[in-house]
C-alpha cells in the first residue's frame, strides 16, 4: 500500500526548482501501520480519502482498530464508514508511544521499555539466565542482544535527561545483578555492565 499511495500521489517533474514543497507531513506508512497526522478540519478530508482509497483497490479499514489521538480541547467525532473512531489520550505507533500533537512520550517510552525488558528478563531467568544457570560469556549475550536490545529501542531519538539515564541505568543494575550476583571476581555494576559491553563485541 505504501508503494501504491506515492505513486497516485507523486508530482510530475519539470526541471525546475520548487520553491513552493508541500509545507509538513501528513502520513506515515509502514507496512500495514499508517498514520494519519493533520488539524480537525484537514483530518476529516484524510479520512474520506482514505475511504475513497479503500474502495478503488478493494480493501476496507477496520475504524476499531483506529484511534484517535486529540487534545482534550477536540470534542468534534471522526468517522470511517459511517462508524466512529474511538480516541485515546495516547497510541503506540511502531512501538512508540505517541501523544495529542504528534508528540513521543518519552516518560511513557522509557517506562515501556522497562516494562517489556523486564518481563523479557524473568522468562529468560526462569530458562538459566541467573546466578546459577548459563555460562557467563552465553549469559552475557542472550542479555545483550534479548533484554539490552528492548531497552534500547527507541533510544536514539530520545533526549537523555539525567532522569531518564537514572532510571535505565538502575534497571540494568538490577538485571545484571540477578545474572552475576555469584561471580565474586567482578566489583560493582558498573564492572558488570562494562564485562556486558566488552561480550557483545564481535
């Protein structure tokens, strides 16, 4: 679908130079996951031509699965076939969490990934990942590339705020703690992070 939207929308090139680009994005496509980003009265035009869209190639939306993300102040309903879409004060786009204006929330993202590594982390603690299970190299690198790697995500287009290091940093800790607590060689977490670090080296 991706393909196919640029291609009924692409403009004819003439050699000269534009001086006047389309002035902001209004969607984003990945795959089957689109997102619709425009003020309440434009938002209303996308949808009726999604729905025109949808109907020339065949397929239909799903307006449930739809969300709306607005401010409070926004009390006006969208529809999609005649059904109303609900509205939800945040939606997770690609694993991102995404609030009224088009905004990542970051708070909320830095949280989910603590969440979801963490509950990645019990599950591979109950199969060896701990004190007494997996050798430390194999330990080191179902961590790095399983529980690090949802930690991560994200990461590289967040603002790393004191606050938001502190929190990762002491989750790590306490991973890294349950996986190497027996291993008296090794002083402190931040030894144990850096023996991490050096594992995941090809």
């Amino acid at each position: 679908m991706l393909e196919l939207f640029f291609h009924e929308k692409q403009y004819s090139f003439s050699g000269d130079i534009v001086s006047d680009p389309t002035p902001s994005i209004n969607c984003l496509l990945y795959a089957d996951d689109v997102v619709l980003i425009a003020n309440p009265e434009n938002l209303t035009s996308l949808l009726l031509k999604c729905e025109a869209h949808s109907y020339s190639l065949g397929y239909q939306w799903n307006p449930l699965k739809c969300v709306i993300v607005a401010p409070t102040s926004d009390v006006k309903t969208y529809q999609l076939y005649g059904t109303t879409i609900p509205k939800e004060s945040s939606f997770s786009y690609l694993g991102i969490p995404i609030k009224p204006g088009g905004l990542i929330d970051y708070p909320a993202m830095i949280q989910h990934n603590i969440n979801k590594a963490s509950l990645t982390m019990n599950q591979l603690a109950a199969i060896g990942l701990n004190s007494k299970g997996f050798p430390p190299l194999l330990a080191c690198r179902f961590y790095s590339q399983m529980v690090r790697a949802q930690l991560d995500y994200g990461l590289a287009i967040s603002p790393l705020t004191t606050k938001f290091i502190h929190q990762l940093d002491t989750f790590q800790n306490q991973c890294i703690k349950k996986v190497f607590y027996s291993l008296t060689f090794i002083t402190g977490s931040g030894n144990i992070a850096h023996f991490v670090a050096t594992c995941s080296l090809p």
